[in-house]
C-alpha cells in the first residue's frame, strides 16, 4: 500500500540490525520505499552504556547506512545530536511517520523484550500500521527452539547443541559425530603461560566517521563507565570478516586449550573478540562456524578446538537466546536465592585490591571486553558468592560489554552465573574457592590476599565466601547431583573449622556493606 503523498514501506533498521540481508528488507524497494536509523538516546541510556560500545554502534550505524545509501536505497539517519532528534525509537517513529507518510512500518523484530513490547503500541501512536517480521539470522528460530524445548523435563544446552550438529551437518560424518565424540573438552582449558606466543585481535584506526561518534559520546556520555581511546573496533563488516580471519590464522588452533586461562595484562588470549561483531549483525553465525569447520578439515586446527569454537555458537549462543524468549518477560525477576546486597561500587571503578576482580574490571572500563571466564569465573563468581542482587549485576553485564544486548547477556547472567533461575538454564551453579583462579591464571601471585590461606587474616576472600554461600543456599541447592562432593566436605569439616569460615566471611561481608576498600 502507498498512500498519494508518502512512501511505501517505512523500514526501520535498529543498531543491531546492520546486515543487507535483514529480513525488514526483504522485498523492499529502492524507489518506492524509505529506511529510517535512529540514533536514540534513551537506548544508549536505559542503562547506562560503555562509552566504547555507544561508540562502536553508532560508527557502525553510520557505516552501515553509507553502505545502503552507496548501494540506492532512500536512508533517513537521525543524528543523536539532529536538532530534531526527540530521543527514542516510537517518538522518531512517529515523526519519521509524519514526514514520510508511509503506507506501512516494516521492522525485524528486535533483539530485547523492552523493545519489541514497546512496538506494540506504535500502530496506535503512529496511525500506521507495523509489521515485525522474524530476524532470520538465528540458526534455530523461536518456534524451532520452543519445539525442541517442550516436554523435556530438563533443558540442557549439551542435547539442543547435538541436535544443532545434527541439523547443520556441522562437523559430522556420515551421521556421526567427527572424531566420535560430540564434546573435547576433556582436551581443553589449561593454564597458559606468560612464554606463549599471544595472537592478538586485528585494530583499526579510527576514519572520520568514527573520530566524529567519538567526540560526539565523549561529549554527550561523558558520566558512563569507560575509555574511548584507543579505540580499535572493526566498524564494518569488511573490516569484522578481516578480524575473524586473523583469528582463524592466529588463535583459533589453541582457542580449546586455553579457553579458560587468565593471564595478567593479556586481555584476550585465545579468544575470537568478535561477539560485538557478530551480535550488531556484521558477522553471521553459520558462517563462522563453516569457516571453523573448514579450517579444522584442512589440518589448520585441531578438533578439539573447532569443536569447542563451534560448540560456543552454535550451541551456546543459539540456546541462551532461546531460552530468552522462551522464559521472558518473568525470567528478567529471577532470584532463586533471594540475594539483595547492592553492587559493589568497585564494578565501576576497579578498585579494589583482589587482583583477579581488579584485572577483569580494569579491562572491562578499558575495552569494553573480558572473555567468559573472567566474566563467569571472577566477577560472576564474586557476585554469586557475595549475594550480590542478580538485577543489579544483569544490569552491570549489560551496560560494560560491547557486545552486551538482553537477548544474550540476561540468560548469561541470570541462569548461568547467578543461578537465579534455579538452574533452568545450567545444571550447577559456577561458583569456585580462590583455588581455581589460582589454577587457571597468574593473578594470586601479585594479590595482596594469599589464596593458601582459608580463614586468617589476608586470607583470599573467594575461600571463606566460598563455603558461606554453600551453607546459606543449602535450601536451593542440597539436592544438586553435582554438589553432593563440596556439600559432604563441608559436612565432615570440623565445627570450629566451620565457625571460621563464617566469620571469616561475614566479616569480609560486613566490610563491603560499609563500603570500606576490599
Ligand atoms: P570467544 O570466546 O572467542 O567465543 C566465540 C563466540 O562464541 C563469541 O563471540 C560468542 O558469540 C559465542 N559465545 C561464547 N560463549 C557464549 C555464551 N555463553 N553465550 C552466548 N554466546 C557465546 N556474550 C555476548 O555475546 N553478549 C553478552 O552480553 C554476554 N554476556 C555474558 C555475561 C556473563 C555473566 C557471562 C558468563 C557470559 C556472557 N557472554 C555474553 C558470553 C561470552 O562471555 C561472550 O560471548 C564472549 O566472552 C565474547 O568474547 P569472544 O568474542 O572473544 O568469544
Ligand atoms: C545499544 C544501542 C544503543 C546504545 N543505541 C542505539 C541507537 O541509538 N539506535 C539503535 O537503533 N539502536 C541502538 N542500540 C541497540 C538497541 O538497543 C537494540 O537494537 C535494541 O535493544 C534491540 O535489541
Ligand atoms: Fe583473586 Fe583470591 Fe587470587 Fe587474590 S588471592 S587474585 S582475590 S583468587
């Protein structure tokens, strides 16, 4: 439909919507219709975003219309500081609509709960009518992960992960699993060691675009947590691609060896860095994981770390997504343990002299990037351990991640680090004494609390924090098949041993409510 005066179609592009195969472009027009992309504050404020993730998005934003614009399309981009600009999605909407009068609004639907509730409500604000159409760029849709999901007693992410080998053929031969075995990390996560060769992600330096969007955040977030130089994000998808195939080159053969180490001053190890990338929509899923499987086929990597790569996306990503829409808009309330100690303020400064916490959250204000065992092991751990409120810290991984969208970022923390679903998601809460860290990184040797002490002073707080949360969830968690080991030792441990360990962490405890330096 065309009204006399407007365009056809209005399509409305979010930020984390920047791939030319979008769905909202399917069966569009270069001539008969509009795209509209808004820079917004209230979504670069909600909550309160990384300067270098705002930062990313909107060059990516700008790019990525350039792009559009160079290939024929009609852009309409709002500017966050156009003089026009009201600041949210359904206020430009409705006056895109009054300039444009199209005959419809046609958008992909968006990637959080908060959004696409507010959509509801634009037919009547706008007057036209909206059409949401699925994104596409999943590898299992919703229906297909609610199919897989109903009737089971239990959801676990190792079953709906072969079913997705299974669907995909990825890394399979002749209907069985390559290797014969679906799963290598037996094979995988040891400590690294200072002496390795570090593969680093592929930088950038910033063009004029991205200069512009820097000095416009530094201006307008000046008050959010973060660093904007140096900034080094790929911004485009040419430059994304180029970043994945450093990657493959340089860090995929080791990426299951030391998927889980930690090292001081080495931010990225091993890992990929691209899941800003891949979640803005410059990468696409299946792709990576195609060029992983082809990398592994012809004797670049080793299986066992194509398998533990592919496994993250094509497992992990796909499932934590689809429990999302399966359990939203309730599973956003989760706190299976009642926790309600307010986030430390050193999650936004550093601050703090447990060296592990102040390594992770140094490196988060300063990339907007840790890997996943800093943020499940170290400041999802501490949170875990601590009581910490699971919204406040949902709302904390969201804010500092550059690759942080609800979609992927609440069932990540609530269900697999907090465990404030109760364990939907994960079989077992992640939770772990100074003993792992220590195992899986260099940090407890320049710490100034030591990891071998348990309840004395300058003990590692990890240890006696360690069993206090053990004892005071025993409600939730007695029954757990896998704790049924730590729970037996704290049983058989002598009751003055048991008494220290308290004391040990109320005091600790008792110092971070007061707000004193831990
Ligand atoms: P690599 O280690 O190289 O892994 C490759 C890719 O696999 C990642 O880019 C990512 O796309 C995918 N992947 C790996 N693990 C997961 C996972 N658990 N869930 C979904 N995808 C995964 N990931 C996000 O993309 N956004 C988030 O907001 C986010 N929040 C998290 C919060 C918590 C508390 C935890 C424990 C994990 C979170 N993760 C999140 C998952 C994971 O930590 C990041 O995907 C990963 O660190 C990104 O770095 P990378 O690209 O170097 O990943
Ligand atoms: C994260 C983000 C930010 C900071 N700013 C914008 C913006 O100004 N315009 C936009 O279209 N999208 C932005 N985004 C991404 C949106 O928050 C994201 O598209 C929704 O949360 C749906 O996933
Ligand atoms: Fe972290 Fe404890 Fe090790 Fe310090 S001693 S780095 S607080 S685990």
């Amino acid at each position: 439909m065309t009204t006399k005066t407007g365009c056809r179609h209005l399509i409305l592009i979010l930020g984390d919507q920047l791939t030319p195969s979008i769905s909202s472009l399917r069966g569009a027009d270069r001539d008969l219709d509009r795209i509209l992309m808004v820079e917004v504050r209230e979504e670069a404020t909600y909550v309160r975003h990384h300067k270098k993730k705002i930062a990313f998005l909107f060059s990516a934003m700008r790019h990525f219309a350039q792009e559009l614009r160079e290939d024929g399309w009609q852009v309409d981009y709002v500017k966050l500081d156009d003089d026009a600009n009201t600041g949210s999605f359904r206020a430009e909407v409705a006056r895109a609509c009054a300039k444009t009068e199209p005959g419809m609004v046609v958008v992909t639907e968006p990637g959080e709960w908060r959004v696409r509730e507010d959509i509801t409500s634009w037919q009547a604000l706008t007057g036209v009518p909206i059409e949401t159409r699925e994104d596409t760029r999943f590898i299992v849709s919703q229906a297909g992960f609610r199919a897989w999901a109903a009737g089971r007693k239990q959801l676990r992410m190792e079953h709906f992960y072969r079913e997705m080998r299974l669907k995909t053929g990825l890394l399979m031969d002749g209907g069985k699993p390559a290797g014969g075995k679906w799963n290598y990390d037996a094979d995988n996560r040891k400590p690294a060691r200072g002496d390795l060769f570090m593969p680093q992600p592929a930088r950038w330096s910033p063009d004029e675009i991205t200069r512009e969007v820097i000095e416009l955040v530094e201006t307008r977030f000046a008050d959010h947590i973060g660093t904007l130089e140096p900034f080094w994000f790929a911004v485009t998808r040419r430059d994304a691609e180029a970043a994945f195939d450093r990657f493959l080159e340089d860090a995929l053969a080791d990426f299951g060896t030391y998927q889980d180490a930690m090292l001081t001053g080495e931010k990225f190890l091993y890992h990929s860095v691209i899941s800003a990338y891949l979640n803005a929509g410059l990468l696409d899923p299946l792709d990576l994981c195609r060029k992983v499987e082809a990398a592994w086929r012809e004797g670049r990597a080793p299986l066992n770390a194509a398998e533990g790569y592919i496994r993250q996306i094509l497992g992990w990503r796909e499932y934590v997504r689809g429990i999302y829409w399966l359990k939203m808009p309730d599973y956003a309330a989760s706190n299976a343990f009642g926790a309600s100690r307010p986030l430390p303020g050193f999650y936004w400064t550093g601050e703090t002299d447990m060296r592990c916490l102040s390594e992770a959250i140094g490196q988060t204000i300063a990339e907007a990037y840790a890997h996943h065992i800093q943020r499940l092991m170290v400041t999802g751990n501490f949170a875990l351990l601590a009581g910490i409120d699971p919204h406040e810290v949902h709302e904390w991984y969201l804010a500092v991640y550059a690759d942080a969208y609800e979609w992927v970022e609440l069932p990540n923390t609530v269900g697999m680090s907090q465990f404030a679903d109760g364990g939907l998601l994960a079989s077992k809460p992640y939770v772990s004494s100074g003993n792992y860290i220590n195992k899986m990184s260099d940090h407890c040797a320049t710490c100034p609390y030591d990891v071998r002490l348990k309840t004395e002073k300058g003990a590692c707080p990890f240890n006696a924090l360690y069993w206090s949360f053990l004892e005071r969830n025993q409600g939730v968690l007695k029954g757990n098949p896998r704790l049924g080991q730590p729970y037996a030792t704290w049983n058989r441990m002598a009751p003055d041993k048991q008494q220290a360990y308290r004391e040990s962490a109320a005091a600790f405890l008792d110092r971070l409510d007061r707000s004193e330096r831990v």
